[in-house]
C-alpha cells in the first residue's frame, strides 16, 4: 500500500516511517503543497496524509484539490496536525477528510488508523469491482479427470461440504457423472429425485417448484442434484437443459461444485465452460498423467483460459512412482494444490458414508481440502471477514492469511 505524507516537518515523516514499513507501506515525503500535489500524479498514492499547516498551501486547499479530480478523488485522506480546533476538524470532514489525528502522535496509532483506512478502501474497491459484474453470480467450480480413481466425487464431495462450512452460504454439488454416479453413496442418502427426472422430458422449462423437488438437503446444510439412480443415454441432456438448470440455480447459490465423468461428452463440456474454476485432478502414475496431458489440450481446443485450470495433485499410493518434478515437467506446468495420502481415511467416510471434511476436520487431507476452497473463493468474501465467524472459516485463516489490506 504506497502512501504519501505531506508535511514540512520532516521529524514526523521519520517516526511514521519506521513503523509504517514494517506493517508492508511503502511512504513518499513531499515537505509542500504543490510538491504533494505533483507526487500524487508519479507516486499514485493510495492512502494520503497530510498537515493542515504547510507553508504554501494550506491542508484545506489540498484536500480540495484531490476531491475536485476524477482520478485522485477515490484516496482516503487523514490529516495528522496541531490544529486541533473543532470547527476546523469538521471542515475537514465536511470536505471529504476520511481522518484527523493530532500531533504529536503515537506511530502505532498512525499505523491502526492507516491500517482501517487501506481496508475500507479496498472493501468500496472490491464492491465497485464487483457493481460492474453480476454480483449475485455463483462460484462454479468443476472437477474432472479422464481417469476413474484421481478422487474426482471424493474431492467434489468434501469441497462443496468446505465451501459451506467455511462461508455458511448455499453451496450446491450437482452429479453429472451420468453413468458412475457416487455423490449419493459417498452422502449416504437416497434421494427422492434425481436428474432422472428431467430424462423423458423434451426442452423442460425448470422452474422453482421443479428445483425444489430436484434438490435434496443434506444434514449439513449442504444443498446436492443427484445423477439419475440408473444409466441414461448423454444426449438427453443437451446444453439447453443445462442452460435452464444454471439459469435455475444461478442467483440462489454463492458456490456450485460439480462433480463430472471421465469424458469430454456434452454434459461435461458444458459443465466446463460455465466453471469459474476446473480442478484436474491427476495421480501420480502414468496412466493418469497420460489422460491429464490430454484433457489440457481439450481445455485449450474448448478455450478455457489457463488460469481457470487448477492442476490437483492426488496423491492415492503408498509409494510414489513418478516424482512430482518429473510430473510437472511433463505438464508443462506447477501444480497448484497437491493432496496428501491418506487412503484409509478415505476409504472409511466412503464406506460410512461420512465425508471427512464432516467426521475428521483435522485430518491434513480436510485442511487441505479446506484450503482449496478457501483459496478458490471470491475476493469479496475473503477480504470482508464474516460477521460470525464459522470454526471451519476460523481454521482455515489460521493456515492462510487473509488477503493483505496492505496490498
């Protein structure tokens, strides 16, 4: 965060200086008015700071300056001076200063206050970012494998459950493998319906009585659409259907995990270029590094951008056979999570059909798993802590910072 100290007292400068660089603030001096001014334009400062009283120009008349200009109007301004006076206080307020501190002052309680501003700035930041887009937009996030056993409907499963334990906001796990379904099995839970439901019908208009039925609660507060009970030709579902389904769901969920099959048939490459994220999940073994080689080359023929596609990897054997440097050298690229071993564990929640998100939180696999869900959530969310706080959330930030107010 680059902020810029106005002022002609250069002994203040130097005891802000210290602090403020160790907290991650990178500080310009400017000791005038019209110094400051010409510094705004180069430096393009973040946060200003400036005295009321500097021989050239007076704080007001900066302060004017800035909040007369498009491009400079948006910086939180804090005045730090001797003038102490109410009436001038409220004309600073009144002219749009977002602080007053009196000197002498005491560099922590600069740094707190700095520390507030930078964060309220980033926050109007993010909701204008956001104004411009569809707020109410879901993350999507899909996981794929061309190969059966990476852990694509174990991970989906225990990523949909992360995603809601940690923000507490409906999250929904759609099962599209449409011929080896195991998100029911591994919930353990029979539902009532299915996306069998819509097989025989011809372009059905979903509305929200038909998703009500379609969607099954689990005890978690986790939110699933299961795959049809028995195997189903593919081009029942067309991307018109799928279209109806996500324009059904869109605006009522803050997260849609979708758990796919080990193809590139039209439910998946629609389920694909709706995701904001794609976990390809790979093992460390030939066969699956074969098919991951090409699924990457699938993403870039389908024109999924680079940076939507997350490499897993996953580590399901005892003994590694290919070195992860030798994996990702074949790859052409870093993976960006890797899972730990720890098949037993696994084996069990699918057997009781307990994920281990739910039964193990402190497992590293649940970490792990928490830490891409996290890590894969918007922005928004991460830089505005949560009014109450969820154990999941609190677990989580304990392992990784929140973004950096200060960035």
């Amino acid at each position: 965060m680059r902020v810029l100290m106005i002022d002609d007292e250069q002994v203040f400068y130097k005891m802000a200086f210290s602090v403020l660089k160790t907290r991650g603030y990178e500080l310009e001096y400017a000791r005038t008015g019209r110094e400051g001014l010409a510094a705004i334009a180069s430096f393009q400062p973040e946060i200003i700071i400036a005295d009321m009283r500097i021989p050239d120009m007076n704080g007001f008349d900066i302060l004017i300056n800035i909040r007369r200009d498009p491009r400079y109007q948006h910086i939180p301004v804090i005045f730090v001076t001797s003038v102490k006076t109410l009436e001038d206080k409220l004309k600073a307020f009144e002219l749009g200063a977002d602080d007053y501190l009196i000197k002498p002052f005491e560099p922590e309680e600069l740094a707190a206050r700095l520390d507030i501003l930078a964060r309220r700035a980033k926050a109007i930041q993010l909701s204008t970012d956001f104004g411009q887009t569809n707020t109410n937009a879901p993350t999507i996030v899909v996981v794929h494998s061309l190969r059966g056993g990476s852990g694509v409907s174990s991970i989906a499963v225990n990523l949909a459950l992360s995603y809601f334990q940690i923000w507490e906001k409906p999250t929904l796990l759609i099962d599209t493998a449409l011929f080896n379904s195991q998100v029911s099995m591994l919930l353990n839970m029979t539902p009532r319906n299915t996306l069998g439901k819509f097989a025989d019908m011809s372009g059905p208009e979903i509305d929200d009585s038909m998703m009500e039925d379609l969607v099954t609660n689990h005890s978690s507060g986790l939110q699933f659409i299961a795959a049809p009970r028995f195997p189903v030709a593919t081009d029942v579902y067309n991307d018109q259907f799928w279209n109806l389904l996500f324009k059904a769901v869109n605006n009522k969920f803050t997260f849609i995990v979708i758990d796919t099959s080990h193809d590139f048939s039209d439910t998946v490459i629609s389920a694909l270029l709706k995701a904001n994220h794609v976990l390809l999940m790979v093992a460390p073994e030939m066969a699956s590094l074969r098919v991951a080689v090409s699924a990457l080359k699938t993403y870039e023929q389908l024109g999924i951008p680079v940076e939507n596609i997350k490499l897993v990897l996953n580590q399901s054997f005892p003994n590694v056979s290919i070195e992860k440097s030798q994996l990702q050298k074949a790859l052409g690229r870093p993976f960006d999570f890797e899972i730990p071993y720890e098949a037993n564990e696994v084996l069990r929640s699918i057997n009781l059909g307990i994920p281990f998100s739910i039964s193990r939180p402190e497992l590293p696999i649940s970490k792990k798993v928490e830490d891409i869900a996290y890590t894969l959530s918007s922005e928004f969310l991460k830089y505005i802590p949560p009014v109450s706080p969820s154990k999941a959330w609190k677990r989580v930030t304990s392992r990784i910072p929140a973004p950096n107010k200060k960035s």
